[in-house]
C-alpha cells in the first residue's frame, strides 16, 4: 500500500470507531449505563484491526497474529468491563462526572464529547501497531516479530490472572511507608496493567518489523504513559480495585 492508501485506511478505520462509540452513547443515553464505554474502548481496536484484516493484502502469518491478538485481548477487556462489579462501578464514576455536573457537562451531549469521542479517537491511536503491521507483505515475521507474539502471549496470562490477583490484594491492609511503597502496593495491586503493557509492546514488536509498523510506536508509548499515570495518581476506579 502507499501512504494515499495507508491515510485512507487509518481515516476508514477512525470514522468507523467514532461512529460506533456514538452509537454506544446512543444506548447509554437510554439505559443510563455509563461504563458501557470501558466495555466497548477494546472492541473498538478489535475493530480497526479488523477492518484491517479485511482490506489489506499484507502478510498472511503477521495479519493472524496481530488480529488474533488483538482479539483475545479486547475480548477478555470487554467481558470484565460488562461483569457487574466492573459495570456497577463505572456507571456510577461516570454518572457522578456528568450527572451531577452543572453547565455544557450536566448536558446530554457532554458524554458523547468528553468522553465517547475521545475514547474512540484513543483507542484507534493505540491500536496502530494493529493496523499498521498489516498493511505490507514482506518482509515474513522475522524473530523479533515472534519475540512480540510471546510477549503478547505473556501479558495476555498475565492479565488473566489479574483478577484473581486483585481480589487477594484488597483483603491485604494498606501499605505502610513513603509514596514509593504506595506506589509499588498499587502497581502490584494492578497486574492487568502491566499485561496490558505488554500485551501491546508485544503486537508493536510483530508490527515493527514492516516499515509503516514502526509508525505504530506512539500506539505502546501512549498506554504506556495512561497506565502508568492510573497507577500512581488517586482515582476511584483504582482505589475501588484495591490499588
């Protein structure tokens, strides 16, 4: 593909996110179950880096790994954010942010602009290893490329293990210390974090090893940079996990 072709799959696959983000805050507005959006932000890269896989003619065995990949790992992000705990939770963090605001966020529109919208446009930034990586045919995924798979392979067993981990943890009492000990008890209190982290890194090593997947690396350092900016700040959604 040319960058005329790459461009126009990129804006295809940010008009696709934003329009089914809009879509979900359409539900949201007739239910009033806000946390549908941590449910849908994963689906929404599993879209763009299926649409992907469905347009571009690139590397048969490198295509595989980053949509199936993807799949595994947005799959079991959605099915947790839809659980009742995880949904509970959300809908009331996000019914206090926008009901009980005054102003443009007290309006029906405010979700859709603040928060939808921006999710889309995020998730689709994240996504570019996903992409990206898919739109050459050579050169075949190399050893760096299945480097990448097992990294992912090993963030997608960590993350798994992260709720049962995080139930553990809450029953612990809280750490004692300076800000470097609540900063590790947080960070252990999260292994999903870290999986996710990897899950990520891992799809932009099978992506880098194509000219336009190198492009990709803002995807990685972005959810790098949120992680790791949740694990160290006060918020409800991660004292409520235990963090």
């Amino acid at each position: 593909m040319n960058l005329a072709e790459i461009a126009a799959l990129l804006g295809l696959n940010l008009v696709l996110s934003l329009a089914v983000m809009t879509a979900a805050w359409a539900v949201v507005r007739r239910t009033g179950r806000f946390g549908l959006v941590d449910a849908m932000w994963p689906l929404v890269m599993l879209l763009a880096a299926a649409t992907t896989f469905l347009i571009v003619d690139g590397d048969p065995v490198r295509k595989a790994l980053l949509v199936w990949l993807t799949a595994v790992w947005a799959v079991r992000e959605a099915w947790r954010g839809l659980s009742p705990r995880i949904r509970i939770e959300a809908d009331a963090r996000y019914a206090q942010a926008f009901e009980g605001g005054a102003g443009f966020r007290a309006s029906a529109a405010a979700p859709l602009l603040l928060c939808f919208l921006p999710q889309a446009a995020l998730a689709w930034l994240t996504a570019l290893p996903a992409q990206l990586g898919q739109v050459t045919y050579e050169p075949g995924v190399g050893w760096i490329g299945w480097s990448g798979a097992v990294l992912a392979v090993a963030g997608l067993a960590v993350s798994g293990l992260g709720d049962l981990r995080r139930t553990a943890f809450r029953k612990q009492p809280p750490a004692a210390g300076g800000v470097l000990a609540r900063v590790w008890r947080r960070w252990r209190g999260r292994p999903d974090y870290a999986g996710d982290i990897a899950v990520w890194w891992g799809l932009f090593l099978i992506a880098a090893e194509t000219g336009p997947g190198r492009w990709s690396l803002i995807g990685p350092l972005f959810l790098t940079w949120t992680l790791a900016h949740w694990a160290k700040t006060e918020n409800p959604r991660r004292v409520s996990d235990g963090g």
